[in-house]
C-alpha cells in the first residue's frame, strides 16, 4: 500500500495493561507457559465446551492472558479436528455450531470457537448502549459540510470510547493475532495440520493462517470470500446493488404481490426516490427513528438470504413506502448490525469495527471524502444511502502488518463462489483464488452469502468430498 497510511488515526494516552478481563499468565517461562497445557472439556448441552488462555501478545508471553472460548461437537471416531469461523468480524464460533451441520464431517470433531476481542471470549467493549445507538444513527451519506463534521465527530467520539472501554486489548485483536490462536488451538487438540472452513471474513482468517503457516495447512474451505487483492472494481457496494438488482426483476414480475413497480427500473427508482426522502424526513418508529442509513442496511439484512427473503423484502418495503411504517425494515437493521429487543448491543457490533480497523491501512480522512462519491456512484440505488462511516479513519489503534497473501507452499484451498453474494461479490473469490499459489475454485450459480450453507448438492458433495476424503474438485468448477 503506497503513500501515507493512517494519517489521521487518533493519538490517546498510553492504555494500561489493567482490562479487567485479561488475566495472569500460566505458570512458567516463555511460550513454555503455554505449549505444555491441555484442553479441558466439559458437557454443555448436546456440545463440550472449554475456556483456553493465550497471551494477550503472542510476542510477550510473560505478559497479561486472555480467554477463548471453545465449543466442540466430537465425531464418534474421530480422526482430525475441523475448525470453522462464521465471519463478521467478530461473528461468534460458539454460535455457528448451534446450527452448523457437523454430520455432514463424520470423522472430524468440530470445534467453533469465539476469537479474541468476540462473544465470549476476552471481547471489545465500546461502551453503553447509548454510545453504540449514537453511532449507528449518524448519517453516513453526508451532503455537506456541517453533515461531515458531524460524522466525523461522532466516530471520534465512539473510537475514544472502545478506547476506554477496552484499553490495550483493541492493539492486540488483528487478524494476525487470531491465526496465530487458531495456531495454538490446532496444537493443543494434536492435528499436525489445520482443517478449517471460513465465511466470509473467515476467508481472510484463512488465507492469513495459510500465508503464516502454509506448511500446516491440512483441508481449508474458503467459502464466500473477502476480497485480498488489490482489485477495487467491484466493493461490497457494488455487490449488494446488484442483488437489489436481482430483487427488483423478481419483484417486478411478481403481479401485485411486490407492488413496487412493473419494470426493474421502476422498482428501483421507487426505492431510490424512498431513500432520498428519508434523509431529510425519517420516519418515526415508536421512540426511535428509521433513518437513511438504518433503511438501506434493513434492505441489506434480506438480501444476505438471496431469493428465500424475497417476499419479506417486498413486504418490508412496501409496509414502508406505502403505509409509512418503518418497523420492519428498522428491526432488519438491528438484526444485522447486533441491536437486541431489549436495546442493548451484541458484542459483534464492538468487534467487527475494533478488528477491521487493526486489519487495513486508510489514507485519511480527504482521500474517503475525495473518494466516497465514487463508490456510492458505482450502486446508483443502495450506493448513497449505504454509506462509508470513517471509523478507521479516526480509529486509536494503528493498523497490524499488512501482509499479501499468496500462501506459496500450502495445500490446495479450495475457495467458494456464489454469483448471486450481495455482501462479498463474486469477483472476489476469483480473485482470491487465482493470487492464493493452491486456490482451487468452485462456483455456485445462485443468490445469498455463503454458497456452503445456501448451496446446492453440488457444492456440499464437493466440499464434503474434500474435507472427508481429500478430493480435490477440478479448478473452475461450477455448481
């Protein structure tokens, strides 16, 4: 990455290493702390789970420790270890398992684990309630000066406050950090080599534990991936309005029943015009507001689930747009940016921005603001309203190293596509496979984020076929 990096990332005291969830280290000296120690594991529900120490710092193992969490369903005879992260970041592995089919992986425990700064685990905290619902309403499509300020002041003020909360754990919670926990992790269950599926941001967690350590790179599965190349054609905004896209043309044939418009265009064009209106007049949802931003991030929410969240779409849109109420477009919204019922916050909405803001270089504050018309130009209806909060901008932590990863000497990865991903476009997992030395693609012609989990018989025969038996599918495959 040429030129300035992180020009205006915010200078604050020096954090004391006094989080009162870090803990003392293990008995000893030195990474023999924690290369002798074992996992213990105890019934919870039809799950074990376990608590691991590692080092808040991989490269100060005397220093303070941290917790992960771990849960694990054992196979009846197992032969290896699968790991499986469901993206985010900071997206929970506890939590994937509750729903993840570890049948179809008969010979492998499964292990989801929460990384560090999520869930249950030593985790981000950015402060209260109040702090986390200033952030999410700021209106993240500024149209000029005073809106921009505003902005701005609102992610300095929600950066200092992760600071605060969260002290030195925001310096320490890269994605660099957690490849080398997963690591650790794959030594303490006895694997020489690492067998792990990845979503989304779980793909850039695996190719980064394969750039580390490609010689331990056992049977990885790359699903839905991250774009880690130095493409910038087509960006997750591009992506999400091409699947609106993809909803206007279903809508649009559906007589009556998606009564936004009788063409794509005419679908689109009511909704841009709904979105342009909400900036200036919100509409009122019991004591809380559904704002510009709040509205497209609810579209965004449905479209994860491809043609399945259709009909709900339709309906939320129009409830909306016709009938002026908002509350279902506003609860999809909080689904997808960790706002509970009861108003408080998923610990993912602190984690995903703390461990973003570690993981990429910016150019500042005017090169966004330079460069964000741009980008909102390339999705002509989701683009505006979707926004580019400067949260990275104005962040306390500098950036981890930023590596480029090829993984030169892993085995063959095999990395997923889906046509049809709003959330990472398709082209990213081309370009994925083809700078990863081993990457092996496989397609899936259909609509949603995460090809493995929405896919057909296709793409499961061949991800199990893998990851059970060691075929590898022929390079361009299509599903």
């Amino acid at each position: 990455m040429a030129g300035p990096q992180s020009p205006d990332r915010q200078t604050v005291p020096p954090a004391l290493k006094d989080n009162k969830q870090f803990s003392a280290p293990p008995a000893g000296q030195g990474m023999n702390r924690y290369r002798s120690r074992t996992i213990s594991w105890r019934a919870c529900g039809k799950f074990e789970c376990a608590k691991v120490l590692v080092p808040l710092d991989w490269d100060d193992p005397d220093g303070p420790a941290i917790t992960l969490a771990l849960k694990r369903k054992p196979a009846s005879s197992s032969k290896a270890t699968l790991f499986v992260n469901p993206g985010g970041p900071g997206g929970s592995g506890q939590e994937m398992m509750d729903s993840f089919k570890s049948s179809a992986f008969p010979n492998h425990d499964v292990i989801g684990w929460d990384p560090r700064g999520t869930g249950q685990s030593t985790h981000v905290d950015c402060g209260p309630a109040k702090t986390m619902d200033a952030l999410f309403n700021l209106d993240a499509s500024p149209d000029d000066e005073v809106e921009w300020q505003a902005l701005v002041r609102g992610t300095q003020d929600f950066a200092r406050s992760c600071r605060t909360h969260s002290g030195a754990l925001l310096d320490h919670i890269s994605t660099i950090d957690t490849a080398r926990d997963l690591d650790y992790l794959r030594h303490l269950v006895g694997d020489k080599k690492l067998d792990y599926l990845g979503i989304s941001y779980g793909t850039f967690l695996g190719a980064t534990y394969a750039e580390l350590y490609p010689g331990r790179v056992g049977r990885m599965v790359l699903d839905s991936t991250v774009n880690i190349t130095n493409h910038d054609t087509v960006s997750q905004i591009v992506g999400f309005d091409r699947a609106f896209g993809d909803f206007a043309s279903w809508c649009a044939k559906q007589e009556g029943r998606c009564a936004l418009g009788k063409t794509e265009a005419e679908v689109r064009k009511a909704t841009l015009d709904f979105l342009d209106r909400l900036d200036s007049h919100p509409i009122k949802v019991e004591n809380r507001t559904l704002t510009q931003s709040l509205a497209a991030t609810g579209i965004a929410f449905f479209l994860y689930s491809g043609k399945e969240a259709y009909p709900l779409l339709g309906g939320s849109l129009q409830s909306a747009m016709k009938d002026g109420n908002g509350s279902y477009l506003l609860a999809a919204s909080d689904f997808l940016n960790g706002r509970g019922n009861n108003g408080q916050w998923e610990r993912i909405a602190s984690a995903f921005p703390a461990i973003s803001c570690l993981d990429q270089a910016d150019f500042g504050l005017n090169y966004l603001r330079k460069e964000w018309p741009k980008e909102a130009a390339k999705g002509p209806t989701l683009g505006k309203a979707l926004g580019m909060t400067p949260t990275c901008e104005v962040w306390t932590a500098h950036p981890a190293d930023q590596l480029y990863l090829t993984a030169q000497g892993a085995a063959p990865i095999l990395v997923l596509g889906a046509t049809g991903d709003p959330a990472t476009p398709y082209e990213q997992a081309e370009w994925m496979a083809d700078q990863l030395a081993s990457g092996v693609l496989l397609t899936w012609r259909g609509a949603g984020h995460s090809a493995w989990e929405l896919g057909n018989q296709c793409v499961k025969k061949a991800v199990e076929g893998y990851v059970n038996n060691g075929k590898v599918p022929k390079d361009k495959t299509v599903c």
